[in-house]
C-alpha cells in the first residue's frame, strides 16, 4: 500500500523476523546516531513465549480489536489472532469516528 511504501526506510533482519501482537513484549529502538536497531523487552518474557513488536503505533494499540485487525489486514495482508484480539473477541466489531485511521495520513491522532 502507499501508507506502507512511506513508512518503509530499511530492512533489517533482527526485526524482519519478529511477529506482530496487539500486546507486545518487546519495541524496536533505533540509535539516533548510527542507524543501530536494538530490541528492548517491555515487561518480562517467560521461557517459552514469542518474542514480539507491535506493526500499530502506540495509538492504534488502544482502539477496538475490529479497528486494529482492519487495518492490519489492509496494510499487512494478515488478520491477527494475537492473545489481545482472542480475548476481545466476543467485544462488537464498531469503529467509531475518533478510531479511524486514514492511511493518508503518516500519524493517527490520538484522543
């Protein structure tokens, strides 16, 4: 998509193989200095559990599960099934005014 060909500045392959969660345990860090990317653990991670990054902004993490899977599913070509969207799942698939994001735009307002 357009949304996606803008926010695209490099690949690299620590962060390339890291899965999506709606509830992240871990955010990607960049140096300001030399491009370095680092991974930083956002609460503890037990033994056996994936190590994930959220593609939403901090933003978007917070609307409805209808909201974030929509947009998801029209940049990433994925419907997600993270333990946040399978606890939300009886929640009603609405997406109000203040939740909507324009993939125009290159931040959400957030509310």
């Amino acid at each position: 998509s357009e949304w996606y060909q803008r926010r695209v500045r490099g690949l690299y392959e620590l962060q390339s193989k890291l899965n999506h969660s709606c509830d992240p345990n871990v955010q990607i860090v960049f140096s300001s200095s030399n491009h370095e990317l680092s991974v930083e653990a956002l609460r503890d991670i037990t033994e056996k559990e994936e190590v994930c990054i959220s593609y939403l902004s901090c933003c978007q993490l917070d609307s409805s599960r209808h909201s974030r899977r929509k947009f998801l599913l029209e940049n990433y070509l994925f419907e997600c099934e993270c333990r946040k969207c399978a606890a939300q799942i009886n929640d009603p698939d609405v997406t109000s005014d203040e939740e909507e994001y324009d993939s125009d735009e290159e931040e959400m307002e957030c509310t």
